[in-house]
C-alpha cells in the first residue's frame, strides 16, 4: 500500500510564537511591595495592631517602570 503524498497544508509548519516580554518586577522587593508589621498587642476589639509598609522604589506596584525609549534624532540640520 502506498501512502499519497501530503497536502500543502500537512507540509506547512506551525510558526513559532512570539516570545512574551520579561516581567517587569521590581528588584528591590522582588514583588512583595507591601508588607503588614505587627506593633504588639490588641486593641479593644482584639484585633491586633498593624502598620502597613510600602516599597519605597516601587510605592506598592510590585513593577518597575518600562525601559525608556530613546527618541531617534536626525543628524544635521
């Protein structure tokens, strides 16, 4: 038994996709951009007593910024 030839569409490859940019997390909390200190002890109620601190870098987005563009000049005049 011979086996017929492939299609155009059996010979075509699938392309690959593109690649996804890097994430863009910040270096200096690696993400974590706040965080819930304890200050010791409860209030009246029992709930216990928290500050909330906030990366300075990133002020709480977990991202930095995107690479800035450099705007293309034309020499002369």
């Amino acid at each position: 038994m011979d086996r017929p030839l492939p299609t155009a569409i059996e010979r075509t490859t699938i392309m690959a996709q593109h690649t996804p940019a890097p994430p863009r997390i910040c270096l200096n909390c690696s993400g974590f951009s706040a965080v819930h200190i304890t200050l010791g002890g409860r209030d009246r109620t029992g709930q216990l007593r928290t500050i909330t601190a906030h990366c300075p870098a990133c002020h709480g987005t977990s991202t930095r910024p995107a690479p800035r563009t450099v705007p293309f000049t034309s020499a002369g005049r």
